[in-house]
C-alpha cells in the first residue's frame, strides 16, 4: 500500500536538513564565484565557531536570543498565526527592562532587581503582542499585516524615546546610561574559564529552560492540545469548546512575552544599557528559526545554534578572507530562510517516492 503522506521523522528531520543541505550547496558556489575555497571556508567557519571554545562561547550567546524569538515564533504558529511582530516585540521588551533597570537598579539588590527586569521585559513585549491579537480575534484583521506595522511603530518610537528621553545629558551616543552592576547577568566564564572573556551569561541557560517549558507546556498539557487544534482547525477546535478569539489572544501575549526575554541576554548580559536598533534583526531570524526547527524544541535548539555559529563564524571568515565580505553570511541566512520556509517541501514529493519504492 502506497504512503500518501510523509511520516513525522521524514518532514521533521529529513525535509529541514536536505534544505539546509541546498541552501550550503548554493551559499558554496557563491563563495567559490567569489574566488575563495568552499572546503576551506567551511573549515574556518567550523573552528572559529564551534571548536574554538571561546568561539563557541559567541555562538552560544548569539544563540540564546534567537532561542527566544525562535519561541516567540513557534509559539504563534501553533495558534495558525504567523507573528512577523517578534522583532518590534523583542524592541520594547528592552525598553521595559530599561525602564525597571533606570528606576530600580540604584536601590534593590541583585537576585530581586534581574527578575524585575525580566518580568518588566516580558509585560513590555507582551503588551506589544496583544493588540494585534486582539485585532484578530476580535476584528479580523490579518496578523501577518498588523504585526509588520507594529515593528516599522516600534522602530519610530524607540527612536523617539531613547533620543527624547533617555540620552544622558551632555552624550551623544544614542544609548541610556549604564545599568548599576546589580543589573547584569553573571556570565558563565565565571564557573567555566575556559569560555574566556565573553559575554556568554546565565541566559543561555534560562533559553534551555524555556525551551523545555514550552515542549512540555505545547506536547503535553491539555492548553497545549487546544492550541494545537487551533492551529490545526479552528471550527474543529470550537466546536469541541475551545474558545477561539481568547486561545488567539493569549498565543500573541506569550508570544510577545517570549520576543520581550530575548532582549535580556542582549541588555543585561552584554551592553547594559538600551541602545538604538539594538534587536539587530534577531526578530527576524527568529522567523528562519521556527520555520527552519518544525516549532520543535529540539529543532529551535539547533537552528539557533547554527544561526548563531554563521554570525560568529562569518565574522571571523571575513577577516581571513577579504574576498567574502560580511554581507555574504545575511544572503547564506536568506538562503536558508527561501529553502526552509518557501521551498521548505521542495523534496517531498521526491522523499515520498523513494519511500513507497521501498515499501513496493
């Protein structure tokens, strides 16, 4: 009997990574057109972000806020919504932070004053979220085109607050001030020296937490099989008593919450302090993540990791190679996101073949 669909260890694990295997194939040729060794590239890029400890350390670091709006993203596609909105989300959650840190940081102690924060940071992105999702559960209004609107008013008003407001007098930078050192996140060199001095912090570890929640929170709770019925069919899902607009609305506020966390690793475990367009598009890779990992843990987990080994990794290639500047790593990442997301069946029908050839 022939099989008309693929089984779940095939589009879960085969699919994503002969994409990804497409995507290198071509990032190879480009490298190779540009005169440089695809093998060699492929090697430096390797040892300068994983085999290298303190290599790997960045990767990890960059890794743990793609986690996060990797989860931001898997969380509203369970819902059947596509949430674009991560980095504007991801944007005011670190101005909720900063707005616990300014207030807060001079006067409570370290292990009140980072939980503070992150709370503030999670409300912030939340709230962000929320309007979108109330748009549409309650008016039908697509989430796809109100959270592309909400970034582009995120971007302007962080612009305006961070210029207006939060620029120490006399400074030019556009930037608040520096948190008090009760508002940083203990980095993991601390207990692990052979990391060296990057900024690799306890929200890698808090990321691997989320991640479990969320496996156990979607795969294994009874609010966890409503969302997935929406997703899935949301008549389907109402009429067996799930409420649709309240199960849309909470998806977009977790959703937010999770792009509002992000913005801890990058504040709290590295700058310490809010500056302008800090997100740098880790709401958008967040996208390439979710779609790239199947919304699964594990999949989010290695997505973000080798998303974060290109940026580490093509940092260091540029500079042994001149002839493949950085902008090559944001094409190689929108190669990815074309096969994994627009292309993502691309060799299914092919894998489906093959299947039933050895079934026959």
């Amino acid at each position: 009997m022939k099989t008309t669909e693929l089984p779940r260890w095939a589009s879960a694990f085969v699919l994503p990574v002969l994409n990804l295997l497409s995507a290198l194939l071509v990032a190879a040729l480009v490298i190779h057109l540009l005169g440089e060794s695809p093998t060699e590239s492929l090697r430096i890029l390797i040892d300068s972000a994983v085999i290298n400890p303190e290599g790997l350390s960045y990767t990890l670091f960059y890794a743990s806020t793609f986690i996060f709006t990797g989860l931001s993203v898997s969380i509203a596609m369970k819902a059947g919504l596509f949430n674009i909105g991560s980095e504007g989300q991801l944007y005011v959650g670190g101005l909720g932070l900063t707005v616990v840190m300014l207030t807060l940081d001079h006067s409570l102690p370290a292990w009140l004053l980072i939980p503070a924060a992150m709370l503030g940071s999670a409300v912030f992105g939340a709230a962000w979220a929320w309007l979108p999702g109330y748009l549409q559960a309650k008016r039908g209004s697509h989430v796809v085109v109100t959270t592309i609107m909400f970034n582009f008013i995120a971007a302007s008003l962080m612009n305006f607050i961070i210029v207006k407001y939060l620029i120490p007098e006399g400074q030019q930078n556009p930037a608040s001030r520096v948190f008090a050192d009760a508002g940083a996140m203990p980095r993991l060199n601390t207990w692990f020296p052979v990391l060296g001095d990057t900024p690799l912090n306890v929200s890698f570890l808090l990321a691997i937490a989320a991640l479990a929640v969320y496996g156990v929170m979607v795969w294994r709770s009874s609010w966890g099989y409503k969302l997935r019925a929406t997703g899935l069919n949301q008549s389907a899902a109402h009429y067996a008593g799930v409420s649709i607009s309240r199960m849309i609305i909470v998806a977009m506020l977790i959703s937010g919450a999770l792009a509002g966390l992000g913005a801890v690793n990058s504040i709290m475990g590295s700058t310490h302090y809010l500056s302008l367009n800090f997100p740098a598009g880790a709401g958008f890779v967040g996208i390439a993540i979710a779609l790239m990992g199947r919304q699964h843990p594990v999949g989010i987990f290695l997505s973000s990791v080798l998303f974060g080994a290109l940026i580490q990794g093509g940092f260091d290639l540029s500079l042994e190679k001149p002839n493949i500047p950085q902008e090559t790593f944001v094409f190689i990442q929108g190669l990815i996101i074309l096969f994994c997301g627009a292309m993502e069946n691309l060799y299914a029908p092919a894998v489906l073949k093959l299947l039933n050839i050895r079934k026959g």
